[in-house]
C-alpha cells in the first residue's frame, strides 16, 4: 500500500457510486479524508468501514445538500475552521434530469443539476485551488463525462454542464502549468451507478449498457491518472473510440447516435447499430490514414509508386461503394472520407 500519510483528500458525492470508490483508492493509499454528501448516515457508515479496514486516522464528514448556494462555502469554512489542508480535492458530485428540454423536463431540478455540477464546482475549486497555488501544491480531479464531448439529447443540460467541465479544467491547468497543482478530467462512459434512477432515465439504452461499466474500474482509471498528473483520461477501451469519433465525425452524426441511446429499450436498436458501426468505421479510417502516411514517409520511390497505385484503386473502390449506399449513409460516407483525407495530410505533414 503506498503511504500518504498526514494528507487530505476532500471527496464530494462521496456516499455512492463513482465518489465511494474514489474515496475507497484515497482511504487504501493513506490519505485522510473529508467525505461530502447528502446523507450523513452513509457517510458515517462509510467512515467506520475505512477506519476498520484500512486504519484511516482521520475522517471528517460533513452533511451538505450542493444544490444550496452557500454550501461550498460551508463546506470550506468547516475544513479550514479545523486546520484541515486539501491536498486533493475531487469535484465529484453531479447528476442529471431526463427528458425533452422545451416539454418535458422540470426547470427547478435543471437549475439544481446547473447548481451542482457548474456552480458548486466552481466555487469549491476557487477556493481550494487558491489555497494550493498559494503552497505551490495540490491536485484536483474533475468528473466529466463522456458527454463532455459530444452532445447529449434527452439530458441536454446534464451534457452542457460536463462540456464546461472540461472546458474550465483545461483552462485551469494552463493557468496553474508553472506550479505544481494539477488538474485532470475523468471522462467515463454510462456507469453502473444510481445515476439514471435519479435522472429518470430508467429502462433507456444507456441505462442498460451502463451494467457493463464498474464504478471501481473508472475510479481507478481515473485515480491513477490524477496521480500521474495527467490532464485527461477517458475510462473504457470503447468509450476512447467514441472519444475519437465524435472529433471527426459531424456533429450531427454524433448527436443523433447519442439520441439513440438514450431512447428506451427497444425503439433505438437500429439506430443503435449504425451508430456504433460509424464510430468503429471513423476509427479505422483515422488508424488507416496515420498507419499510411507514416509508411509512405518511410518508403523508397518504388514502394511510394505502389502506395499511390494502391491508394487509387481504393479510392475507385470506395466512391463504388458510395454510390451504392443509401442516401443517408452515403452523406455520411462522405463526411468520414474528407476527415480520412485531411487526417492523412495532417500526419504526412507532421511527420514531414
């Protein structure tokens, strides 16, 4: 076990889910803790079981709703009202709302969701990371999403909430580079948590495919980079491809797949199909055009022949198989070729 003896991680929403198990990496490496969250039975429970399971020292729970306005400031009297120093804050705390935004969700519980994940993150992080610029020391994990990137129909408030995240948090790194305070995004995917019973997003596409997900394992994705001081890491194999599929793809490709899952059970499977065939589909083409252009860079001039031969004759081939394709699909086709082109150029030049 490594040891961190005498530091502080603050964890918020740490009563469940992705918190609980971040907040288990933290009690397993040494770290003391500040635990947040509605319920303070939760976690005082949680408090005990790490007292006894990993001897943790010092625990302080702290009992808040973030959706009050004045809590984050609550919350960080009460820390350093008790001389307590956060070598690690981790702005965990979120959740979403599901439905149409212009019928069907509730406003109230929107400007919650806008109040937790935007404002109260906001706040904490000024304060705290305040303080660690001012020690020249500390680390702060952001939870974003997946949805940080693209995005997402039916909880489009949830998804504009994690695309500032990640747009504040890359900001604040850069500001903070010449110190030693880092800042990382942990991006997962649909996670096997309470999150979509709370949302109301029960019985949706993504609610199912969330089960393949383990709270655990993005935890540690994203611990291990927080530790490493990276700035970002995308949790699950498939999650980096849609990752990369939603930087080439059309925004409109991208939306419409994510529409697709989060329509209930049984209503999206075909769209569901052609949504992930697009991203696996952009992924092989930027692969293909960094794998060519890196051999044609290396090639001597009859190898280059072949390549321009070859490149050709595929050309050939794929305008046939446009030709044949459905009209919708065929659009498509033709967005993910330009971006196949101008990946190739860029790699051929970069490597130039």
């Amino acid at each position: 076990m490594k040891t961190e003896a005498g530091k502080t991680a603050l964890i918020t929403g740490a009563s469940s889910g992705i918190g609980r198990e971040l907040a288990t990496l933290f009690a397993k490496d040494g770290y003391n803790l500040v635990l947040v969250a509605r319920s303070g039975e939760r976690l005082n429970d949680l408090a005990d079981k790490f007292k006894q399971q990993f001897g943790t020292s010092e625990i302080t729970v702290i009992e808040k709703d973030l959706s009050d306005p004045d809590a984050p400031r609550q919350v960080y009297n009460e820390v350093t009202g008790k001389n307590i120093t956060v070598n690690v804050l981790v702005n965990n705390a979120g959740f979403g709302e599901y439905g149409k935004f212009a019928t069907e969700t509730d406003l109230q519980k929107e400007l919650n969701v806008i109040q937790v994940n935007l404002t109260a993150l906001v706040y904490l992080t000024k304060l705290f990371s305040k303080d660690m610029v001012a020690r020249n020391e500390g680390k702060i994990l952001m939870l974003g999403s997946i949805a940080s990137i693209m995005p997402n129909p039916m909880m489009a408030v949830y998804g504009a909430t994690k695309a500032f995240i990640y747009s504040f948090s890359e900001a604040l790194r850069n500001e903070v580079k010449d110190t030693d305070v880092t800042v990382t995004v942990l991006m997962p995917p649909a996670t096997d948590t309470d999150f979509f019973n709370k949302a109301g997003a029960m019985n949706t596409v993504a609610q199912q495919e969330a089960h393949k997900t383990d709270p655990a394992d993005v935890a540690k994705a994203g611990y291990d980079a927080l530790m490493k001081g990276k700035d970002k890491v995308v949790a699950g194999f498939q999650t980096k491809i849609q990752a990369v599929a939603s930087r080439v793809l059309p925004d409109s490709v991208v939306t419409s797949n994510v529409r697709a899952q989060m329509k209930p059970q049984g209503q999206a499977d075909e769209d569901s199909n052609t949504g992930l065939w697009l991203t696996i589909g952009a992924a092989a083409f930027i692969a293909a055009g960094l794998v060519i252009a890196l051999t044609h860079k290396n090639a001597g001039p009859l190898d280059k022949a072949r390549y321009a031969y070859k490149k050709g004759k595929a050309k050939y081939k794929v305008g046939k198989a446009k030709r044949k394709a459905e009209r919708a699909i065929d659009t498509v086709t033709d967005e993910i070729a330009s971006v196949y082109h101008d990946v190739e150029a860029k790699a051929e030049e970069v490597l130039a």
